[in-house]
C-alpha cells in the first residue's frame, strides 16, 4: 500500500509536492492541472511534514528518519539541514514573507529559523 503522509500545494497553484512512503520514500512534485511528473527527490525517511515557501522555489521537509528540517531548493537542487530537535518533526509553516520557518516536533519544541542568509 502507497502511502501520503504530508502534501503542499505551490505558492502559485501550479505544482503539487507530496511525500510518498511505498518501497522507499521520496518528494514527489507534479502539475497540479495534469497530474504530470515534474521532479522528485529521495529521502532517508518517512515525510512527516512539506511547506513550499511563499516567495520561491524552496520546500521544506521534515522525516521521521532524522531529527531535523532540510530545505531544498528546486531550482539548484542544493539543500540544508536545520538541526535543534530532539524528536520529530510534524510541522511546518513559512512566515508570508517567506525570511522565516517555523517547525514543531514530538518533543515540544517549536522552533523559528531565519533563512535570509542561508541560500
């Protein structure tokens, strides 16, 4: 059975990102109109969480594999890690300006990073 634990639409409409748990998990993003593939990215664990930035072409994930947020951007295909956590993440939201992320976890903690400078 394929499962779809955490899905976000794109700050335009256009495309649709979602985690998929089957024999390996993975982000897939697709057309939202035709439901065509677009691009996918392998993960080391289950998605627990997605949130596409408002203002640009980066998406934030959050797994159950490791403690932390990675924020990948689609256009470079670069990504970072976000680490502070001690349990898992299952929340995620961009600020509207999109300079900030905020991401809760199993632990309690929520935690807001500031991304201006990161990429």
């Amino acid at each position: 059975m394929v499962c779809y634990p955490a899905v976000d639409w794109s700050p335009d409409g256009s495309k649709i990102a979602y985690g998929v748990v089957d024999v390996e998990a993975a982000v897939f993003i697709i057309d939202s109109e035709t439901g065509q593939y677009i691009n996918s990215m392998p993960s080391s664990g289950t998605i627990t969480s997605l949130a596409w930035n408002p203002l640009s072409n980066k998406l934030a994930r959050g797994t159950l594999a490791i403690s932390n947020i990675e924020i990948l951007d689609l256009t470079t295909d670069y990504s970072i890690q976000l680490s502070g956590y001690d349990g898992i993440v299952r929340s995620l939201v961009w600020s509207k300006d999109g300079s900030y992320l905020i991401g809760g976890s199993t632990e309690g903690t929520i935690r807001i990073w500031d991304i201006r400078n990161v990429f």
